[in-house]
C-alpha cells in the first residue's frame, strides 16, 4: 500500500514508479551552477525539477568534472515537472529520478568544445553530426565514473545507445579501471533507442523516498 507524505518531510520526494508515480515537493535545479548549465530551451519547459537525492548528485557532479577537467560543463535536459506526473515526450520522468544529460565534446586537438543550447549527435567514428567536434570518450567516461562512484546516491540505469555503451565499457577495459567500477557500468549501461545525442540517468530510490513515497518499481503513489 501507498504510503502518505508526512507534512513534516523534506523536499523532493520520488513517490512510486518511474513511469507511474509523483514528485513529491519538488527541488528546482537552479540553470546554471559549477560545471553544469540548464539551456534556454529547458528553462521555458520548466522540466528542472527532482528528487532532493538526484539534485545533489548533479550539482555535486558538475562541481566534480569541473574540478578534473576545467571548462567542462554537463548540458541538462528534461528532469521532471515540479510535480511529477506525465511529461511530454518521455514515458518515464515522472517521479524526479530522471535526467537528460548532453555528452561532452571535443575538437579534434583533443580540447573541450564549449557547451551548446541542445544534444548533439554523433556517427559511428565518433564524429558530430551537426558540427566539427567529436565524442570526448575519455572526458565522458570520467563523468559516469563519478556518477558510479558516489558514496551517496545510487545509480539504477544509465541509458545509452549501442555504439556509445561499447566504445565506454572498451575504454574502461583498456584503461585498467577497477573492476568494480566496471562491472557496475556493464550492469547499469542500457540500451535503448534515442540516446545516441544524450544519456538518460535514473537514480536509485532513496531512503526517504522508499519510506515516504512507496518508491520503487512498478509501486504506487498515493497523496
């Protein structure tokens, strides 16, 4: 059975399902903050709202890639609505564990390519399809490696296209990463069609969560 939100519980509250449920008081990721930017076509949708739990993981994660790679900046895109519910043009996004992240780029030195008001897609080599940049694949795997890696809030899906899943899970493999860090990644990279400009996060249900919003899957949400 739902449970009810007490008055007295914090903000950001993921209540039942992913693709069901509500948010419960939403937090508003404010547009723009250290290593991370919400561009202009977003703010108007007024989709930058989530749980408590995933907002801090994003600020913490711009906050983190900004400080290993200076100038690097994680583009958002749809989380949910201040309320959760339905959101146009996702069937999850609905409980404020979601988000649309652009994938960082790079010029063909090898330097950051600067941050862009929409998702950028990429060919099979790596190459942008819209401009001359290209797939930072090590800048991109250091970011879902703190995602991995946060001793907070956990990761339950990364979703990802095909080409994307691959050249990350060989990067790992070649580089030496922990193996538990890669195992993790093969266990929560998804694939799924419509993500090869962005990655879309969901995040684990959170304590609070779990004990006032009946969170989880396929759970309900009651008010």
């Amino acid at each position: 059975m739902a449970t009810a939100l007490p008055a007295t519980a914090q903000k950001g509250v993921s209540c039942g399902s992913a693709s069901g449920g509500k948010l419960l008081r939403g937090v508003r990721l404010p547009p723009q903050g250290l290593g991370y930017l919400v561009p202009s076509h977003w703010r108007k949708r007024s989709t930058n709202f989530g749980s408590s739990a995933l907002v801090k993981l994003l600020k913490d994660t711009g906050e983190a890639i900004s400080r290993e790679h200076p100038g690097a900046v994680l583009v958002i895109g749809d989380m949910s609505d201040e309320d959760g519910g339905q959101l146009r043009h996702h069937k999850s996004h609905q409980s404020g564990r979601d988000v649309d992240i652009g994938y960082l780029r790079m010029v063909s030195t090898g330097v950051l390519a600067p941050p862009v008001n929409k998702f950028i897609s990429f060919d099979g080599q790596g190459r942008s399809n819209e401009e001359s940049t290209y797939f930072d694949l090590r800048r991109n795997w250091d970011v879902i490696e703190l995602l991995l890696t946060n001793k907070e809030i956990g990761i339950e899906y990364i979703f990802v296209s095909q080409q994307i899943r691959t050249w990350l899970l060989q990067y790992s493999s070649v580089t030496k990463k922990k193996p538990t860090v890669q195992a993790y990644a093969n266990k929560v990279l998804r694939v799924t069609p419509g993500h090869n400009n962005h990655f879309h996060l969901r995040i684990k249900c959170s304590a609070s969560d779990i004990e006032n919003g009946n969170c989880g899957y396929k759970k309900s949400c009651e008010r």
